[in-house]
C-alpha cells in the first residue's frame, strides 16, 4: 500500500508530445499531479482529463506539475489528446500494468465496446490521482474501483493552497498498532 510521506513507485513512460517523462527527474518546485486514466475507451475520462488540461496553468502557477497516463498505446493516447485539445497536458501512454500495481491502481477486464463505441482493451487499469511532492513522497493519493466520482480539480487546487498557506503535512501516514 502505498502511504504518505514515503516513496512512491519509480514512473518513466513516453508521451504523447512532450517526450519521456520520469517522476524522479521533475522539477516542479512543490511536486508533480499524477493523473491515472482508463484510456480512450472511456467517455468520463475524457471529461475528466479535459478538466484537468484547463487547469494545467494553475496547477502550474503553485508550482505543481501535471501529468496524465493509461496503458493505452501511442495511438490511442494520441487520439485522447486530440478529442480533449490537450495542448498543456501531458499525456502518457504505455503504462504497464504491473506498474498500475505498483501505485494501488485497481484492473478491470473488457467488457467489449463502451457507450461510445470504442473497445475497451482486454485489461486496463481504473483511475487514481496523485500529488507526489519534488522528494518522490506521496502527499496525496485517490484510487477508484470505477470510472465515477473522482476529485474535483478545483478542490485540490483549493486544498494545494491551504497546505501551502498553512504549511500543512501529508496525512494518513500512521502504520503502528490501533
């Protein structure tokens, strides 16, 4: 399980018009928002991945980096890019599932085509959402079991600037006896 203030997995994957990305090397002053998308399949992605490249440059100007990925192929992910217009985002692809393991991430099967027609790969994994600080320490982690209800974006822009403002530590890393 992956807990707060400790190190999360490694992560390098190419991208879609950025090059290679790797946790380890960002340079982000306060960290790297580490968004987990279903692929191209998934019609609630899109709106979600959409919310997050309008968001890109505020996330940016608290020196929060971001990132999206799924194990979608090059082409695919190159498809995601072009519907959402992701002109900031930078958009992985090839991730593999045995590194979705690694961040908690839950894996579906196929259940053929989606609500807009597109096949789902044979496996894939669900969303998660990570802020993971510039030391490669999780600060804040969200995984799903399915595509609903996932972090709004404007609240954790509201809560990066509470935590700045009031120096406020990563939470949930207590592991002893209850």
């Amino acid at each position: 399980m992956l807990l707060p203030r400790q190190k999360t997995p490694d992560l390098a994957f190419d991208t879609v018009a950025h090059g290679k990305f790797d946790l380890s090397a960002e340079s982000s002053e306060r960290g790297t928002i580490v968004c987990f998308y279903r692929g191209l399949h998934c019609p609630i992605c899109a709106k979600y991945l959409t919310e997050l490249q309008k968001n890109v440059d505020a996330f940016a100007e608290r020196g929060v980096g971001v990132v999206a990925v799924s194990s979608d192929t090059e082409e695919r992910a190159a498809l995601m890019g072009t519907n959402i217009k992701a002109d900031k985002l930078r958009i992985g692809y090839g991730l593999s599932l045995s590194k979705a393991r690694e961040w908690d991430l839950y894996i579906s099967t196929s259940r053929g085509k989606t609500s807009i027609g597109i096949e789902e790969p044979a496996l894939f994994s669900e969303p998660g959402l990570f802020v993971v600080n510039p030391d490669q320490t999780l600060y804040y982690g969200s995984v799903q079991t399915m595509p609903f209800v996932r972090p709004h974006f404007s609240e954790l822009l509201g809560a990066i600037d509470f935590a700045i403002a009031n120096n406020y530590p990563a939470r949930g890393e207590y592991t002893g006896d209850v």
